[in-house]
C-alpha cells in the first residue's frame, strides 16, 4: 500500500463499507490528528505509536553555495515514536 486511495479501497474491501465513506473518514482522521498537534496535543495511537510536536530553535548555519553565516529560523516539526509492538514487527 502506497496511499490515500491504496488504504481507502483496501478498507473499503475488508469492511464492506462504501469508499466514499472510508475517504471521509480518512480524510476526518488526518484534519483532526493535524488540529491536536498545532495546538501542542500528544497524539497516541495504541499499537502503532506516538505522535508529538517538538521546537527547534533558532540557530547559525551556512549558506553552502557561499559559505556565508546565515540564521536559520526557529520552526516546529512532528516527531513520531514507533511503538514496541509495531517496532516488533518490523
């Protein structure tokens, strides 16, 4: 399974539920998890694993073409932890 439409007709086929209602889910699912980590929520998901939002600060870098200082932005990023029973799987 490669993406959205891949998981989609495989769920569609395994519950028997229309796709058009299995990509409404999924596309609920995701807005939903994205909402929570803006607004700094862990996001857990049992077997699978974690999800959560980290800082960077800001910091001096070079520019790589001119070997000139530069400042990189302070930004944030999501960090995902898998969990010890999918890593076992794995």
């Amino acid at each position: 399974m490669a993406g959205k439409a891949d998981l989609v007709d495989r769920i569609a086929e395994l519950t028997g539920i229309p796709k058009t209602h299995v990509a409404m889910v999924y596309d609920n699912i995701f807005e939903l998890t994205s909402e929570a980590l803006a607004e700094g929520e862990k996001i857990t998901v049992p077997s699978f694993g974690t999800f959560t939002l980290s800082e960077r600060p800001a910091r001096q870098g070079r520019n790589p073409a001119t070997g000139e200082p530069i400042t990189i932005s302070a930004s944030k990023t999501v960090r995902f932890k898998v969990s010890k029973n999918l890593k076992e799987r794995l």
